[in-house]
C-alpha cells in the first residue's frame, strides 16, 4: 500500500465530515464542567508529591512516578496543567508550582539537554505559557532561546526541521534529514518568537517546514505518515516510515492529531486560509476513521483484533477540532461540526476513560505512548494534559499558550 504525497495547493481529495457530527451534540456542559473539576482535584492531589519534578512520561498500573527535567519531552505537560489549574481555580499554590518546575526548563537549557525538536512542547507550555500568564520576562528570554536552538535544526535543502539526533552528522544515520508528523505542534514556538521579536525568520521556518510537513507527510486521502526522510544535500525525498505507527504505509492516529492541531494553529498566525483547509481535511479523515465511542484506535490500520485504543490522541484532537472550528469562517456549515465532534469526545473521554475512582494517579485510561514496547492501556502525561485543556477549551473563555 503505497500513497503518493499531496502539495498544501492540491489538498482536494476529502472524506468529508461524517454525518454523526453533523448533528447536534448530546453532551451536556454541566458535564464537561464536573469532569473539569475532578481533574482539576486529581491534579491537587498530585501537587505536594511532584512539585517541581514530573510525572513519568506513561503511568504503570495507572500511577506515574516522579522524574526529573533532564531529558525526553514530556515534562512540559505537567507545567501545563498546573497553569490550567491556576487559570481555572486563581489558586496561588499552581502558579507556585509551575514557576518552580521553570528553573528546571531554565537548568536544561544551561546544560544543553535541547537537542531535540521536542523544544515546542518543552518549552511552549512551561515558558510561553508563563510570560503570557504573568509577563515574566526571565521566561520570555528562556523560550526565544528554545527557538534558536529549533532554527538550528532546519535544513536548507529539504526544508525542514530534523526531528531527532545529530543535524550536521556526517555519515547517515537514520535520523538524518527525517521529519515526523509531530513537530507540527513544535511550530507554534516559532511563530510566537516572531510576533515577540518582529524577526520574521522564526515564522518563514515554521511556513517552510510546514509546507515540506504537507508535501511529503500529508496522503492525497487525508492521512499521514509518521516519518519522511529526505536527501539533506539536495533535498530529494527518500520515503516515509513509522516508528510509532503500525507500518511505513498505516496511519498512526496520534500523529494524525498532531497535524489537525498543527495546522489549525499555523491558519491562526500565518492568517492561510490554506493551512485551515488542510486541517479540515486531515480531521475529515480522522473522524472518519473514528471507533462509535470517538476514540480512536492507536493506528487506523492495524489489525482490528488488536483493539488497542489511544485516548491521548482522542484528547489531542478535541482540542484541534476546536482550534479548527475557530479558524473556519463563521459561515462555514464545518464549525458546528467541528465543535460537536470536540465536545462529544470530550464527552466520552469523561464518560468512559475517565481515572475516577480507580486507584490512579493520572486522568485518562488507556493512552497508548508505543505498543511496539508494551507501553499502551495506561495514562499518558500528555493525553491528560490535551483532556484538561479540551474541557478548559470547552467550558472557560481561554487563550491559548500555543
Ligand atoms: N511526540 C511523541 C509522541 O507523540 O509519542
């Protein structure tokens, strides 16, 4: 089964938004405000016990342990729902917290543990969220300095960013000149260090890599590959391939997520209409693909006996669906879709994964951060985080700190 790639101009072919979300959403906002405020208990619960350090990336029987900011990617999400929290309840004791967990974000970057595209979700949701929340301008610096370490990693000729390892290899390794779906949601931290500075190079990247993101990951039918690689000295594309996913040519459904909310973000800052339709399209096919509960599969091609579920990527959706349904025109039949879509996941997720009651330390059962090692049926940091501003999404007025 191999696609051919599609061009962000010539994203035409569309699943179309299915029916059921066409019609109004039975989920109640009553709901969606008492699964806010259990969450929000849960994560107080967890306070005195991580503080400044964080959550495992996955839980193991539903409980995270306590690790520290010295690598991988995840830390941010705990920093995230702590200023949710804060934002939701005024609370001081979240805002403390949170600015504690930044010294950790501060010392990563003094001890060079950044070489990563993983700096848009570091450092998007610990110092951007901070400077927006409480102008603090320590953080500012901390986040632009995140963002010149992501240009570093941008490659001329293929017109993109590098996901993982070393950028100026000499010999080819298998991370040279690969993308991944994800980095789509590393962008917004370039186009946030562009309308803070006035630099416009930060945002002509992010524009780059996303048009490359459409050339070579977007499918003609709307899915995505995981990973692209392609030739770094003449920019020639190689091919696509998983590393989370099921195989090379499957659609990895948390990836697929990533794009939605990617895209939806990028409409808002580079003000493409294009970048919007393209987000449509992605979440037409998503939906499509969707189990009768609106959570999907871990990959929409994997065998359907392994029914292993991914609720993270469900949480990551609600909230592009509706970053998407605000990017649409008004007047688009979409929007009410869209917003229906998000709300009757949310409503699910609340319903039917929720960690109530059970003996856990996380919010949402069943994530799935890679079935290849085992590691699925439990919470995921960031699944709990993308619930939590869903239903922040879904029942406060709120700003982004995408
Ligand atoms: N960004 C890594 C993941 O989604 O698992």
């Amino acid at each position: 089964m191999s696609r051919t790639p599609t061009t962000l101009e010539a994203a035409t072919a569309d699943h179309g938004l299915p029916d059921r979300y066409t019609e109004r959403s039975t989920v109640d906002r009553a709901e969606l405000n008492e699964a806010l405020s259990a969450a929000i208990n849960r994560i107080d619960d967890s306070l005195e016990e991580f503080y400044d350090r964080f959550p495992s990336p996955s839980s193991q029987g539903l409980t995270y342990t306590a690790t520290d900011n010295i690598d991988g990617w995840t830390a941010s999400f705990w920093t995230g729902l702590c200023w949710l929290a804060y934002e939701v309840t005024g609370e001081r004791r979240f805002r403390d917290a949170a600015e504690t967990q930044l010294e950790t974000f501060q010392r990563r970057l003094a001890n060079g543990d950044v070489g990563t595209h993983d700096l848009g979700f570091l450092y998007t949701l610990s110092a951007v969220a901070g400077h927006r929340l409480i102008g603090n301008e320590r953080y500012r610096s901390m986040a632009l300095s995140a963002a010149d370490l992501l240009v570093d990693r941008f490659l001329e000729a293929p017109g993109l960013i590098q996901a993982w390892g070393d950028h100026e290899a000499t010999d080819d390794s298998w991370e040279l000149g690969r993308m991944i779906v994800d980095t789509m949601m590393n962008l917004p931290l370039l186009f946030w260090a562009s309308e803070e500075t006035g630099e416009s190079r930060y945002a002509a990247i992010a524009e780059t890599h996303a048009r490359t993101n459409a050339q070579h990951i977007v499918r003609p039918d709307g899915s995505t590959y995981h990973t692209f690689k392609c030739d770094v000295e003449s920019g020639t594309p190689i091919g696509g391939e998983t590393a989370q996913g099921y195989d090379a040519d499957s659609c990895w459904s948390r990836g697929q997520t990533w794009a939605i909310y990617g895209y939806a973000i990028a409409a808002d800052y580079a003000d493409e209409g294009a970048y919007a339709q393209l987000s449509a399209k992605l979440a037409n096919y998503y939906l499509s693909h969707l189990e009768d509960d609106s959570v999907p599969r871990w990959d929409f091609d994997a065998p359907a006996e392994r029914d292993i579920r991914d609720t993270s990527a469900a949480a990551i959706a609600a909230c592009g669906l509706d970053e998407l349904a605000r990017q649409l025109p008004l007047a688009d039949d979409r929007v009410r879709g869209y917003r229906n879509a998000a709300c009757t996941t949310l409503g699910s997720l609340a319903e039917n994964y929720s960690t109530a009651g059970l003996d856990s330390n996380g919010l949402l059962t069943d994530g799935a951060y890679d079935t290849s090692d085992g590691d699925y049926d439990e919470c995921c940091i960031w699944g709990d985080y993308f619930y939590v501003e869903g239903l922040v999404r879904a029942t406060e007025h709120w700003s982004r700190y995408w």
